[in-house]
C-alpha cells in the first residue's frame, strides 16, 4: 500500500528543481518538507501545506510590481524598468475613469485622468501600453473588475494584431465584480448581469485562452476596506463558490473551468494569522470544491493565489518604517505559500511609488528569495501548535459564515452572496470590523508605530512622484485624434451587436467585444452599450 510519503516523495521526484544548494548558510543540508511519515504533505489533498509537492524547489513565486500612471508611453517605460530590474510579470494598474468603464474625455473623468494608474480608452493605448514587451512569455496582471471584459478584449486584440497566439497568452484579470459591491465600490452595472460578464470571460478563457487566469477572486480590497482576516477569508472563498456556480449554470462542467480561477489576498501585519489564513484557505477550497461541486481534477481543487502586501497597513508618518512592514507582510505571504506577490513601495500612503521606492519593493522580495533560506522547505511552519490550531480557528470561523450565505440563499452561495450584497450585510459586517479597530487604535490597545505610539521619529516627507497636468491634455488630443480618424460606421455597427447580444442572456458577449476593440470602439463607449440593456447600480443606504 501506497503511504502519503511515498506518494508525496513520487511527485517530488518528478519535479524539476533550480540548480540551488539546498542548505542553510553555514551548510546543514535541508529536507524538502518537515513531518510525520503519516501526515499531510504539500501537493497532497486538503492543500493545507501548499500546491505542489516541491513548492519553491521548483520554482520561486512569480514577482510581481503594480505599476500604473499617466499615459500609456509613460507605463509603458515603467514596465520595461521593472523588469530589468529583475521583475518576472507586469501587474497593471488603472486609473480611475477607467476602471468605472469611462473615457478620458468624460466631464466626470477630469481631473483624474492618469492620475491613480494608467489611461487606456482605446486599442492603441493598450498597443503602446505593451509595446516591446513580449506578451507570449511575460506573464501579465490587469487589476480592473466593471470593465475587464472590455480591457481583455483589447489585450486580445493587440496579441492578434502582433502576431502572438491566443494559448500562448499567459497572465491573469482580475474580474472580480462581486468584491466590488462589498467593499471596493467600482461597479457600474447591477450584480446578476455583473457576474454574467464574468461567466461569459471565464467560458471564453475555457476555450481559447488555456494558459489565463480569467479571475481572480480577490480578498485583498475587502481587507483594505476594513475587514477582518476571518471575514476577508469567508466573503472571498464565498464569491469563489457563487462564481463556480454561475458557470455550472451555463453548463460547463466544473472540472473544464476550475483550474484556471485564481485568488488574491492581502498579507497584512499579524504574521502567523496571515500565514494562517492562506493555510485555511487552500483547505476549505479543497474540499467545497471536491464534496459540494463534484471537482475530480486535482487542479480544480488546488487554490493558487497571489499576495500583496498591506497598503492600509502604511503610514504617512515616518514613511521609511513601511519597508519593515511590507518586508515582514512579504515573507508571511511566502511562508503561507503564494504563487505571486507584490510588495508595496514605501511612499505609497503618500503617493504613487517612485521608481527607486518600487525598485526597494522589488528587491525586498529578492531578498527573502536569495537570502533567507525560507524558499528552501514548503511550508516550514506546518506542525507548530501555534499555526495549526490557529489555521483550524480560522476555518472554523469561515465555515460559520458560509451557513449564513447557505441560509440566505436557500442553498445557493451564488443567491446568498447577491441577496447579502442587497440588503447591505456585507457592508455593515466590514464597517463594524473598521470601527472596532479604529476603536482599538484610538484607545491605545493596539499600537502603529509613529501614529499612536513612537511618534518623535523623522516624519520629513519623501520625494514623491508628480503626476504633470499635461498627462490629461495629451491623452484628450489622442483620444480626439482617433476618434477623428476611424471608421464611425463600423462603430456603430460594433456597439448595436453589443447590444443586442447583450439583451440575450445565452449570448457570450466576448467575440462581440472583440470585434469592438479592433473597430477601435472606446471603453466607455462599449460600457454605455452595456448598460444601455443592463442599468446601472445605485447602492441603497443602510443603517
């Protein structure tokens, strides 16, 4: 009989390994992983201890920098400085107007334009957006959630136009709407039509984009928001399951879609809860996903997730102590097993990084990779007392607010987290959890260094980046250029197709938009198509 040793230790000799010596610095070999011969082992179901039988042995997790702001040319510049610093996948940032699906030309989109990450309205600026970099082998991040189908259309098209295969694409859009109504706030249209957006690019990726991760489930705003790590995990892994459930309801079998959903998460400064709650999460994924959804395949099974360290974790004062935070927020996420990670720049509750700030984020991660030892062992934690009995907590905790969705929905995460988003619970829960560390911070029973306690350091404020005026004025005399000089009937034609496919629910609306993209058709002129059918959401006010 085969033992889970045995079996772990088949998959590890099947996995290739980088050429490093396993040891420590003063050269005591190290073992792969830690634990009876009977326990669990990382690459085996639940997932507790992590994905892969070999973890980082294999391969180090996927580097990751935010980057986003101004035009296109100026973003685009930054990319190609990220990863010539070492940076091994681009994670795009938006600006505002475009991530609420509006043009840069909109009266509401002034003075915002370029101003909170990158302006994109048209295919040409997602052309020079990428320009020189080779999307076949970079691994890409787009963080937008009401108009990702539209900016996946254009990241579509600029593959097709330079010649780079549609299964050749690999990267990940975040895509996340339900996360939006609970705590983030960007959405346009309401939440059913919302998620059928996000069905329609997850069936569309199922079939002709075999390497892109088309959501990423994402936990990370509803922390930023005020959350707490128990709840982040819960409303999360809750959005994951009413996901899985609307694209069951399109008839996709669960094994066909599942393995290319992904996760996002904050890592924030409680470290062993943090670690924790990865551990937590990858268990309750496993085993949602085999005993409620019926997976078979092992990858539908094994949540993989992204990390970021915690923005609302930074202080304004004393700027320069946030490079302890996010380094220790970092190696949590890689102690709790991340597959990629983006650590934050120390100036950003000031502004949007600096290029040296972000080049010190970058090389806080090579340091934990090249330095510490840690990527060594898969999940060298695993055993402690302390870890296990706190990841077996935050389960616990999880799983009673699953029932709550459960109940609500009449057996149905998908109608529970709707109905949840209706009447305001999720929204009360995280403003409730807000206030109480506020309350707690304000009262002295939690302490952040240089805002209530060790306060008389150095609050001299850093160079910042300068966001120049003319940013605006420049994408305005592009956007009218274009606009000037396409093709109005094949727009027209473009956005009419947008809206009568959109008023047909069992309609894919991404070849549509496809065709859009190419036709030139703005971002927010393929949004107002859409709500033309859908509406738009306007949140009730709940006490």
């Amino acid at each position: 009989m085969v033992g889970k040793k045995d079996e772990w230790e088949a998959g590890y000799a099947r996995s290739p390994l980088r050429d490093v010596p396993f040891e420590t610095i003063s050269g005591v070999p190290l073992d792969a992983v830690y634990g009876p011969d009977d326990g669990e082992f990382p690459g085996q179901w639940p997932y507790t201890r992590g994905p892969y039988p070999s973890m980082y042995r294999s391969r180090l997790w996927t580097m990751r920098q935010f980057a986003g702001f101004g035009t296109a040319r100026d973003t685009n510049r930054r990319f190609k400085e990220l990863l010539a610093a070492g940076g091994n996948g681009l994670s795009t940032a938006f600006d505002m107007p475009t991530l609420l699906g509006r043009d840069s030309d909109d009266p509401l989109a002034k003075g915002e334009v370029g101003r909170a990450g990158v302006a994109v309205d048209t295919l040409a600026d997602m052309e020079t957006l990428f320009e020189g970099i080779p999307l076949g082998s970079v691994s890409t991040s787009m963080t937008i959630n009401s108009a990702a189908p539209v900016i996946m259309a254009m990241y579509i098209g600029v593959a097709d136009k330079t010649g780079v295969g549609r299964t050749e694409l690999s990267g990940t859009i975040q895509n996340d709407i339900l996360k939006e109504y609970q705590a983030q706030k960007e959405y346009v249209f309401p939440p059913r039509p919302s998620v059928r957006l996000v069905s329609d690019l997850v069936r569309f990726a199922t079939a002709e984009l075999p390497r892109w991760h088309p959501v990423s489930i994402s936990g990370y705003h509803i922390r930023e928001a005020g959350s707490t790590a128990t709840q982040e995990l819960a409303f999360t892994l809750a959005n994951g399951f009413a996901y899985v459930e609307a694209v069951l309801g399109h008839g996709l079998p669960v094994d066909a879609f599942a393995p290319r959903l992904s996760f996002f998460f904050n890592a924030h400064i409680d470290f062993f809860e943090e670690i924790a709650k990865y551990r937590a999460a990858r268990r309750i994924w496993a085993r949602w996903m085999r005993d409620r959804y019926g997976a078979r395949d092992p990858r539908s099974m094994q949540l993989r997730f992204h990390t970021q360290t915690a923005g609302v974790s930074l202080t304004a004062q004393q700027p320069e102590v946030n490079l302890a935070r996010v380094a220790i927020e970092a190696l949590a996420g890689v102690l709790g097993g991340t597959q990629s990670l983006h650590t934050d720049a120390y100036d950003e509750a000031l502004a949007l990084p600096t290029d040296r700030a972000a080049r010190l984020a970058l090389r806080t991660q090579q340091v934990i990779a090249e330095e510490t030892g840690v990527p060594h062992v898969a999940d060298p934690l695993g055993g402690s007392w302390f870890v296990e009995s706190l990841t077996d907590e935050l389960e616990a905790r999880a799983e009673e607010i699953f029932s709550h969705l459960d109940d609500v929905g009449a057996g149905s995460m998908l109608d529970g987290v709707i109905a949840c988003i209706e009447d305001g619970w999720f929204g009360r829960e995280i403003a409730d959890a807000a206030y109480e560390f506020q309350s707690k911070l304000a009262a002295g029973r939690w302490t952040m260094v240089g805002v209530n306690g060790y306060t008389d350091g150095d609050n001299q404020v850093p160079n910042t980046l300068y966001i120049d005026p003319k940013v605006e004025a420049e994408q305005l005399r592009a956007l009218a250029a274009l606009k000037r000089d396409r093709d109005d009937e094949a727009v027209r034609r473009a956005l009419e197709r947008l809206r009568v496919e959109a008023a047909d629910p069992t309609v894919n609306l991404m070849p549509a938009l496809i065709e859009a993209a190419a036709g030139h058709v703005t971002v927010g002129e393929a949004m107002a198509a859409l709500e033309d059918v859908f509406g738009t959401w306007l949140e009730r006010s709940f006490v």
